[in-house]
C-alpha cells in the first residue's frame, strides 16, 4: 500500500517555479513530520524543508528565500513551494514522513525537478 505518492515535478527554465506536493494518508498526515529530500544526480540526498504536524517549519539555508514548505489541511497534501530555480536544484525530489515519537518512517517514490534552458 502506497502511503505518500509525490508529485509536482517537471521541467523549468531557470527563474521559474514549481510546486511539489505529497500525499500522505490521512492518518500519517495529522501525525507525521513530513520532508522533502531532494537528491541530485550522482549526490545523496539532502534535506530542504521539513514542516510537523502542527505547522512548524525548517527551511534549509541553501533554498531559504526561494523555497516554501505548507500544509495543506483540505487535501492532507504537504506542498513545496519552489521560486527562482537554479539548474544545480535539478534533482529527484523525495517526500519522507516520520513520526515525531516512534522510530517510524516512510519514503514516498519521489518526483522529477530539471531545471535547464
């Protein structure tokens, strides 16, 4: 059973935008911390935003200013808002969800950003 299913990627010029959203299941939504972890070609992957359950979030400095991370509550959706793109953000971009308690947590399949002219 699929419990987060990532989407939003695709293609932009460099200075465009996308927003990346992550489905979880409800009962990991209201719970979970969940995170985006984009992973460049040939590089590990590494964490950009991360937001709980309540709404508090962490932005990393590399993307601060250009990237927004939200809930929302409607949809049971985490979204990635990406402005300004640069060609080194091209990267298979990771949802992963953990509980904030249990040593528990989820990898969704991931989504496609390329960023070129």
């Amino acid at each position: 059973q699929v419990q987060l299913v990532a989407s939003g990627g695709g293609f932009v010029q460099p200075g465009g935008s996308l927003r990346l959203s992550c489905g979880p299941s409800e009962a990991i939504f209201s719970i979970y911390t969940i995170a985006w972890y984009p992973q460049p070609p040939g590089k590990l992957r590494e964490l950009v935003a991360t937001i709980t359950s309540v709404g508090n979030t962490i932005v990393a400095y590399s993307v601060e200013g250009r990237a927004t991370i939200s809930r929302d509550n409607a949809n049971h959706t985490v979204n990635l808002q990406m402005n300004d793109l640069r060609p080194e953000d091209t990267a298979v971009y990771y949802c992963h969800a953990a509980h904030p308690l249990r040593n528990l947590e989820l990898w969704g399949q991931g989504t496609l950003v390329t960023v070129s002219s």
